[in-house]
C-alpha cells in the first residue's frame, strides 16, 4: 500500500532562507511522486513532479525536490525563500499502477516571515 | 478559456437535501478526480473516472453520486447532506496515469 507523510505540518521561515519541506513516502511499486502547491482560496498547483530518471527534479517558482529511493524521501528545497513563497504545499504518490490516482500527505503550512 | 471550471463556488444547504456540485474540464482529458480536503486529513479521493461511462469509488464515496455521461462533465451529487460533508471540494483531470492531475478552484459547502 502507497502513504504519504510530511514532516510538520507548520513551517516558517524568514525571507531569504533556505526552505525545507519534507515528505516521505511508501510504496509497493516505483513510485511516481508530485508537490503541488496550493494558495488561499484556490486548487492545487503543480510544482514538480518525479516518475522516472534524473532524481533532482527543478519545478517553478524555484523549487526542486530530490527523490532518494534509500530513504524514501522526496523533499521540496528552495535556496530563497519570497514572501510570495507562502502557502500550503502537498507531497503526493501515485497509487500504485491504479490510473492516476494520488494518495496525498496533509500538508505543510509554510509562512515567510520578512 | 480552456481549463477546469467547478460551479457553484460557495455553496450553503441544509441536512437532507440534496446538492450537486459541478465539474467541467475543456481539455478532453480521460480522468478526471473528485477530492475532499479538511483540516487535519489532506485531500481524500471521493471518486474518479477513467473515461466517459466508467467510475470508480475512492477512499470516502459514502454518501455521493457520480457520473460522467460526457468526457468533460463529472458531477458529484450529495444525495442527502450531512452536516459531516461540509467540506471543501475539488475537481481535477489528468491525461494519462502518470501525468499530472489539474484541479479546479474549488467549492466550499457548508451544511447547516
């Protein structure tokens, strides 16, 4: 079975810093692994996405995220962090090889402090 | 303008009735998603579809409806609402499994 979990669920830091967001994941097959980030008010966008090859993936907005199978990690790094910066952000896994559906962690807050 | 549209965006209702929040997508995309996100659970997959004429539960159906007669349109229909199925809802479409889903907006439904 596919499970997603994000490590805090509140994040903050100031303008400038390094952002770390964290997800771990398990998974009976490949895993096929989103971050997706969502605004007040709106749906889900998405950042980046990893299913095959290179394992640092770039996304927008500056954000990239490594896919290590050792550790079951995906974690969503940004060198700087911008006000604009703020939001929630989703970790997710495909589910399985079951058509497109995405099991997702509960999210992290992320706050940019000036 | 292409994309994924969900109607109403706000919706109130009381207990018992019933309500159906609408999806439509302009991209002629295969699948398409109906999530729910509250606090402290993420998103929760209500239902989905893989093409017009086939759906399929998620990890929360009980107490909704789908259907897809079209490719773009996949209501959801909360036959008698309970107050536990205020929430906020979203819609979203994908091409293919492995591609990334795109969501709608959103419609938050309270239920008085």
């Amino acid at each position: 079975a596919q499970s997603v979990t994000q490590l805090g669920s509140h994040v903050s830091v100031s303008e400038g810093a390094l952002v770390l967001l964290r997800c771990n994941y398990s998974s009976s097959v490949p895993p096929y692994l989103f971050w997706y980030v969502q605004y007040p008010n709106q749906g889900l966008q998405l950042l980046l996405k990893y299913t095959t090859g290179a394992t640092l993936v770039k996304g927008i907005n500056g954000f990239e995220a490594e896919f290590k199978k050792s550790e079951t990690s995906f974690h969503l790094t940004k060198p700087s962090a911008h006000m604009s910066d703020a939001a929630e952000y989703f970790c997710a896994v495909r589910r399985g090889n079951q058509g497109g559906k995405l099991i997702f962690g509960q999210g992290t807050e992320l706050s940019v402090k000036p | 303008d292409a994309g994924i549209t969900q109607s109403p965006r706000y919706k109130i209702t009381e207990t018992g009735r019933q309500v159906t929040l609408m999806c439509h997508q302009t991209w002629s995309h295969s699948y398409m998603f109906w999530y729910r996100q509250d606090l402290g659970h993420g998103l929760r997959l209500i239902y989905y579809s893989a093409a017009a004429d086939i759906t399929d539960k998620g990890e929360v159906p009980d107490g909704y409806v789908v259907s897809r007669s079209k490719t773009e349109n996949f209501p959801l229909t909360l036959e008698s609402a309970t107050r536990s199925q205020t929430s906020v809802y979203f819609c979203a479409s994908s091409t293919q499994g492995d591609q990334p889903q795109h969501f709608g907006d959103g419609t938050r439904l309270s239920i008085l």
